[in-house]
C-alpha cells in the first residue's frame, strides 16, 4: 500500500497493488529450479573429476602392482618389476619400490640356491661315481676336476696332507 495524500500531513487515501501469490510462485520455483539445476551440474562434474583423479592416482597404481605381483606369483619374467614411471610420487610408489628392491633380492637369493643347488648335485655325481674309480690317483683327478668345474677356474692343485703309502 502507498499512502494518498492530499495536502501537506493529511491522507486523502492509500492504493493497494496486488499480484496473485500463483504468480510469485511461479517464479520463485524457475528459479529455484535453474538455480537447483545448476547446483546438480557442479556436482555432477566434481564426481566425475574426483571419479578420474582416484582412477589415475589409487586405481591404476594399485592394478599395476596387483599384476606385478601375480607375475610373482606365476614365475613369470615379463612384469616381475614395476617400471619407474608407473609409480606415483606417493605413498603408494613408496610401496611399489619396496616391492621392486624385495623381489629383487629374493631373485638374488634364488639364483644363490640355483648355483648351490648345481654345486652340490655335481659334488654328489663325483662322491657317487668315486666307488667307480680304481686308483687313489683316478679318484684325486676326478675330484680336481669337479671342482675346477664348479669354481669356473683355469686350473687347481690338490696338496695331500698325509698322502698315502707310495703316492708322489
């Protein structure tokens, strides 16, 4: 309402001016609704942004080192280590080179046993076929040579402590 007035001090009368309520309902809800619409479109592209940025810095580090590790497991050569550029340059990372650095002393520790292994099944030939042998001399070659073998030497020399009766 706004006052009429007539004079100085006195009102003559007022005019009212009304909308309907229907009408500033109607507006309010389109704005409300753009405004609505428009938060939800945020929201949806921070998801989407949050959604690709855990792929890429916990999702896909985590693949890789599943699949490393299976390779482990499968004894296979390919994909036993993780490549440096795949690692992220974070905790996680800070895993995958842990895990590079156990694998690789474990395939050091293998290849230790390997060679033992070797050593030891050749040492084993030599004492199995030493009944074979008919001289103390035979015996002593055999031996020289088995070890030079396994040592991956030139050449050896066994000294006899207390060689038996007749030996050089």
């Amino acid at each position: 309402s706004v006052p009429v007035r007539r004079g100085p001090g006195r009102p003559a009368g007022a005019v009212h001016l009304a909308v309907p309520l229907a009408a500033v309902d109607a507006v309010i809800r389109e704005r409300l609704m753009i405004l609505l619409g428009g938060a939800a479109l945020v929201c949806a592209l921070l998801v989407l942004a949050l959604a690709r940025w855990t792929d890429r810095v916990l999702v896909r580090p985590i693949r890789v080192l599943i699949e490393a590790n299976r390779a482990v497991a499968q004894g296979r050569i390919e994909g036993l280590f993780i490549a440096e550029a795949q690692m992220p340059a974070h905790e996680l990372g800070d895993v995958m080179r842990t895990r590079n650095l156990a694998v690789a002393g474990l395939r050091a520790k293998d290849d230790e046993l390997n060679r033992r292994l070797r050593e030891l099944s050749e040492l084993y030939g030599s004492a199995a076929s030493l009944g074979e042998q008919t001289s103390f001399d035979d015996v002593v070659d055999r031996i020289l040579g088995k070890v030079i073998e396994i040592a991956g030497v030139d050449a050896g020399q066994i000294r006899l402590l207390d060689p038996p009766a007749g030996a050089p």
